[in-house]
C-alpha cells in the first residue's frame, strides 16, 4: 500500500463503536480508533490521517503527527533496545524500530540519533536507518555554491557537525564556521559554502560575499542601533561570540559592515562601541 508511511485525506465510510472505516486505495477500509476520531464526525465527511501499521501489523490510521514521516529525516530518541533492534519515540504510540542491521554504531536507550524513515520492501513495515551514506547516495540532488538551503543538524565530530541538506543531501558545517551554541537535531537557514569535486558539501550558517552580505546586514544593523537609541557596546576588538550572541553574525562579517557605515559617516567606531551619527537639521 502505497500509502504506508504517509498523511492522506480520507472519507467516513462507516461508523462502529470503536471507530470509523475510512476508504483507502482500492477500496480497502482502514480503522481509525475512537480515540482519534474528532467529535462529530459523520458518513462521507474527510479526515486528514496518518497511516502505518499496528503492533499486530494491521494497517491502521492516527491523527497523531509523528516527528517525520516516510522519506524524511529525524533526529529521535531510543526509548529502548531489545534483541531485534532500537525502539525509537516519533510521536506515535507505537515506537519506530532501528535494526540492529540499519544502525551505524550500537544504539543505547536514552540517547538520540539521526535517523531516515522508509518502509522496508521485505516486510512492509515503516522503520528507521542511520545508514545515512547509503541513503543520501541514492539522491539525484544538485547543490550550486551560494544557494540557500535548510539544514537539519546531526552529530558532532572534531571537524565540526554533519548535516542534512533540504532533506536531499548531506554537508559539513565546519567548527569555525560557528559562532554562538547550535544542537543537534535543530534545523537552520544555511548556504552552500563549498562543492567539492569529491561531492562532499560545505556549508555556512552565514551568507557568503561581501556584496550579496553587506548592505542587507548594513541596514539591519542599521535599524538596531536606531532600536538601541543609537548605541551598540561592540567594536572589531570584540569577541566573535559576543557579536554572534548579539547580533547573529560573524566577526569577519560584522567588520566589513560597521567599515562600510563608517565610511559613509553613518556610524563612529569609539572604544565603548559604535555610536550611530546624529543627523544634523
């Protein structure tokens, strides 16, 4: 069923005490139980469902939202590992199993793992792999330098942290491209910094060249200081994480911008900090 694993707007084709039947494909009626069934429901109205299967493997609808569905990635707990694999929390009341075979280390309870949901051919059932590699190598996704993407953050190494691109692709976001406290399973704006020719990506939670950068982050900057009744208590001997923490932005960044203001005499640069110029009239 092609519908396994998915949200699907179905129609009430019979009511029963413990439920509706709502028409699937190929006309097969799928249960969903009464304690999901919104109050008032009637014949031939249509509820959005999510469809996977049971623990005794029948399939079954939920208006319960897992944290993803099949095709996605997700960052999720083990709430416990048993002889057969990892039982992960995805916001269903039945867990979502890892293999043991589709675990790239051995998963512990408690701890949390980017994971890729699919519906195994064999069983078809909806599981979870952290086999990333094989996965993403089976995308046909082009990254251009420079494009705007959404990133989901996955585990820490001594290089910096991996993450999945637009849910099509995989890149590193380097140590030093990281200016304030970031965690895993977050998702952010990004942009591709680097493509290498080996197909590995490089990313950057800032956008890159000076003047796509520079006179967005000048008129913001702009409009804090005017926010901040014309006062900002940081300078270029600031700290990189103090200009990050206040201002979302990188050293290298923020000193091209205040030069910029500086030379058009919108701002001071004074050892307190910068001072917006007071326009005389």
């Amino acid at each position: 069923m092609s519908l396994i694993g998915k949200y699907a707007d179905l129609k009430v084709v019979k009511l029963v005490d413990f439920g509706v039947y709502l028409l699937g494909e190929d006309e097969t009626e799928i249960l969903l139980p009464i304690r999901y069934v919104p109050e008032n429901t009637q014949l031939d109205d249509t509820i959005k469902v999510f469809i996977y299967r049971d623990s005794e493997d029948r399939v079954i609808a939920t208006t319960e939202k897992p944290y993803a569905i099949v095709g996605e990635f997700a960052w999720l707990r083990a709430k416990a590992v048993t002889n057969v694999g990892a039982f992960l929390d995805w916001g269903l009341m039945k867990d979502l199993l890892c293999p043991f075979r589709e675990q790239k280390m051995k998963m512990e309870e408690g701890r949390s793992y980017l994971v890729y949901v699919y519906v195994d051919e064999k069983t078809g059932r909806i599981a979870a792999t952290a086999k990333l590699e094989q996965i993403i190598s089976n995308f046909d996704t082009e990254f251009t330098e420079g494009q705007e993407v959404s990133i989901m953050i996955g585990h820490q190494s001594d290089l910096g942290y991996s993450a999945i691109i637009d849910n099509q692709g995989m890149g590193i976001l380097y140590n030093n491209e990281i200016f304030g406290a970031i965690r895993e399973g977050d998702v952010y704006k990004a942009w591709v910094k680097k493509v290498r020719e080996d197909g590995k990506i490089d990313l950057s939670l800032q956008q890159q060249g000076y003047h796509l950068e520079v006179p967005r982050v000048g008129e913001e900057l702009f409009e804090i200081l005017k926010k901040e009744n014309g006062f900002l208590p940081l300078n270029d001997k600031s700290s990189p994480e103090e200009i990050y923490d206040n201002l979302q932005m990188s050293k290298k960044n923020f000193k091209k911008v205040i030069g910029l203001l500086y030379k058009q005499r919108i701002i001071t640069i004074e050892k307190d900090g910068i001072h917006l110029v007071k326009s005389e009239k």
